[in-house]
C-alpha cells in the first residue's frame, strides 16, 4: 500500500499552527540560505500530497500555489466550487478514508504521499498509515493551537532515525514508526 510521510514543523510546544491555522510564528523565522532542511529532497521523494481543509486554505493565503506535486484534500465541508480554476488540474477533493484513499492512490501508481497538517497526521497515524515522521522543531513557544499529536487508543512506538541542528537553530529528527 502507499506509505505515507510527514515533513512539518513544530513550535517546541508541540503546535503546528495557532487556532486559525495561521503560521505567523514560523514565518519570523530565519531562513538559511543554502540549507533548506531537507525539504526539496524530500518533495522528490513523494508521489503527491494530502491535506485537510485547514491546511488547503492556508496554502490558498500563500498566493501562489507552492506545489507541483497533486494533491488530495480530504474534506467532507469542500466542494469543487472551492478549488480555484488555476488548480483544478492540480487539486481534487475526496471524502474517502485515509486507508481506502491510500488503496486508491497504490491503484493511480502512488507509492509515497506527503502527509501534512495536524489533524491529517493524527488521523493517519492512528490507523497505521504512516512510515516516518521528520519533525523540524521551532525554537518558539507559542502556548496554544492546533497539535501535532492528539490522543490515541495506545501506543505509538517510534526510532530515531537521525537528528541534526539545523543552521538556523532548528532541531529536526527524523522518526520511524516501529
């Protein structure tokens, strides 16, 4: 079955975003000229991305759409009406649930989706459907927000892959799910 992948950052509270998913506090950040983190070869690596609705609108607010890559966004309060027509080659809507969307994208030929958003890499790993994690934790406490993890029904046990200091500051590891 596709596997699916998490690349995200993290404020050192565990957040993904504030409430309105606005990503104001990772923005200040300072960027590294000629280190990305990883990221570029990690979008090489993916067949394709899946999000929720919170995380699709905030990358509308973006202006220009970032990815080359199809994305799925799993929503049940969307509709095509709410894909902008630039995007419509490049975005699609589904409601199916995260194993049986996974099933569909083995059968289009994917064999690795980037997971992104709080709520979509909670959802995913309950059910088993996640590979790795690479978390890249933001020196920054921002008290509240949407988390990374929510509760689960048991446990979830991980391996480190690696971790490195990244030049801006920025601790990013890398975890296997076991």
């Amino acid at each position: 079955m596709t596997t699916g992948h998490v690349f995200i950052a993290t404020s050192l509270d565990g957040f993904v975003a504030r409430q309105d998913h606005s990503l104001d506090w990772l923005h200040k950040q300072p960027d590294a000229e000629d280190d990305d983190g990883g990221f570029a070869a990690f979008m090489g690596s993916i067949d394709g991305l899946i999000m929720g609705t919170g995380s699709f609108r905030t990358v509308l607010g973006f202006g220009q759409w970032p990815y080359s890559k199809p994305v799925v966004v799993l929503s049940s309060s969307l509709t095509e009406q709410d894909i902008p027509e630039e995007l419509k080659d490049k975005v699609r809507l589904s409601t199916a649930a995260p194993a049986d969307l996974m099933q569909e994208l083995q059968e289009e030929g994917w064999t690795r989706a980037y997971v992104d958003g709080g709520r979509m890499v909670q959802s995913f790993l309950r059910q088993g459907l996640i590979a790795d994690l690479t978390i890249t934790t933001v020196p920054i406490l921002i008290g509240s927000g949407i988390p990374l993890f929510g509760s689960l029904d048991r446990d979830i046990d991980l391996q480190v892959a690696s971790s490195r200091i990244l030049p801006t500051g920025m601790v990013q590891t890398t975890f296997r799910v076991a």
